[in-house]
C-alpha cells in the first residue's frame, strides 16, 4: 500500500471542513452517552437516533439510572428505531456497569468488550471515541470507504475479514487515532454512501482504486423489504405494549394484525425474545 498519509491527510482536511455537529461527538459528551450513541446508530441513521438519544440521556443520564429502572422501561423509549432487543443489550449492560464497576464506563478495550451486548464494534468504537485509545473502527461506512479506495471493492464483504483489520491498523495513525476514525466514518456516511456516491466530492477521488478501476460493480446487495413482514408485526404488537402502562389483553393486540398465525408467531418471538411477558391470566406487558 502507497503512503497512509496520502489517504489520511485529506479525509482528515475534508473532516475538518465538513463534520456534523453532534451531541455525541462534543467535548462535554460522556463514555456512556457515546456508549448509548453506538448502540443506536447501528443499523439505523443519525436523523432518527438524534431526538431517541437526547430523550434517553435526559431520562438515563448514567448507568446507573438506567439500571434502576425494569428492562420493559428501556423498550418503552426505545421508540421506533427498530431492533428494539438493542434496548435490552443497552439495560443489561446499564447493570453490569453499575454492579462491576461502580457505574463507570470502563476504558479498557477488553473489559468492555466483556459487558453484555458490546460487541467487536462497539467496544472499539467507546474506547476510542471516549477515551482517546488507539483502535481501529470498523463499522460498515468505514469498511466500505477503505475497501472502494484501497481494495478496489464496491462493497465489504458480508462480515469483517482478517484482511480488513490488516488494512485498518496500517491507515491508523499513532496520534490522533479517534478523529482519524471518525473522519473515515463520517466520508462513508455523507459522500461515499452504499447506493449513491459522490464521487465528485470525494476527497480521495484521484487515489481511489474502485474510481480507478472504472467502478466495477459488487454483488448485487438484497434489499430489505418490511411490509408484511414478522419484523413489522412485532414492531406494531410492541407498539402497543409500549404505549400501555400495565398488562394489555390479548383482543388488544389481536386487533392490530390480521393474519392470525403470522400475529401469534411474532408475539412469541416478543415473549422468546425478552420484549414481552405474558402472565397467567393471558395478558401481556413489557418486562419488569
């Protein structure tokens, strides 16, 4: 690989010149909003994690906060981000905090990767973002902007490779590891997006090898459809459940789903899930 430098200097400029403002990324930002941050943003944009986040960081503004409340709490204010069992990772995580380490975020890139729902991502992501450590970040804009202007790939592949991590610890730069970082992922985010990028305003455009190569085409990614879908059938069972402040019976949830054997499939996923209790008298609540 050619001089990291080449590639780094201008991600970092473009950074300088075009970072969002947001609330995570401040000074004033602590461990456990940029740990409650990364959970969110996966798998779902910055515009609807934003007023999520800020309500959650009012109501939680520790661990500890949130680790005193029942877990049914957390997906009540989960809201609509979808993937709500991350509701779930986030207030187990919340009372590992508070009982293994006095409440504190810790800063240890192993130790956090030993809490409940804190994964290879994510781990990195808090130790590097709160804590200034040197670790590679490696969420999907960030594998994509290095695979199309290092690899010559439109797309990273389905998991993260060996090959990745490689190529992530040698563009990592020994001082200033966190804004490199989350410069990288911010270009994937805004210019090189999955379906339409702006090469034009690519800081990197004349070093990029997929541009080079004249933008061979990926494999085909498979769109997520929702209509109609298990997924969708949960997120309105558990609408109702959220919007509720006690046991809900079952002609309430019956109501919101007409195909019978998709609704009874997906209420026991809720309840296999954690998401849902169903208690002896046949109604259902959010867990306690």
């Amino acid at each position: 690989m050619a001089d990291p430098n080449l590639l780094r200097e201008p991600i970092l400029d473009w950074y300088a010149d075009n970072a969002r403002d947001l609330p995570w990324r401040r000074p004033d930002a602590t461990p456990w909003g940029i740990l409650v941050s990364e959970i969110m943003l996966q798998q779902t944009p910055v515009v609807r994690v934003l007023p999520v986040w800020q309500q959650w960081m009012e109501r939680w503004p520790t661990p500890a906060h949130l680790a005193a409340e029942p877990p049914g709490e957390a997906v009540r204010h989960w809201g609509r981000l979808g993937y709500p069992r991350r509701a779930l990772r986030l207030h187990a995580c919340a009372r590992a905090i508070t009982a293994e380490h006095d409440g504190e975020v810790p800063a240890d890139h192993a130790t956090l990767l030993a809490l409940p729902g804190i994964g290879e991502y994510t781990a990195a992501a808090v130790a590097s973002f709160a804590f200034g450590g040197t670790h590679p970040v490696l969420d999907t804009n960030v594998r994509r902007v290095l695979g199309r202007a290092v690899r010559g790939e439109e797309y990273p592949p389905n998991a993260t490779t060996a090959a990745e991590r490689r190529l992530a610890l040698e563009l990592l730069p020994a001082v200033g590891a966190p804004v490199w970082g989350v410069a990288v992922m911010e270009l994937g985010a805004l210019v090189c997006t999955a379906r339409s990028p702006q090469c034009g305003q690519c800081p990197v455009q004349e070093l990029c090898a997929w541009r080079l190569a004249g933008k061979p085409p990926g494999a085909a990614r498979r769109g997520q459809t929702y209509d109609g879908t298990d997924r969708q059938c949960r997120g309105r069972l558990l609408a109702v459940l959220r919007a509720a402040h006690g046991p809900v019976p079952k002609t309430a949830l019956d109501v919101v789903w007409d195909e019978p054997v998709q609704r009874e499939r997906a209420l026991d996923g809720l309840v296999t899930d954690g998401l849902a209790e169903v208690l002896d008298d046949g109604t259902y609540r959010l867990p306690l």
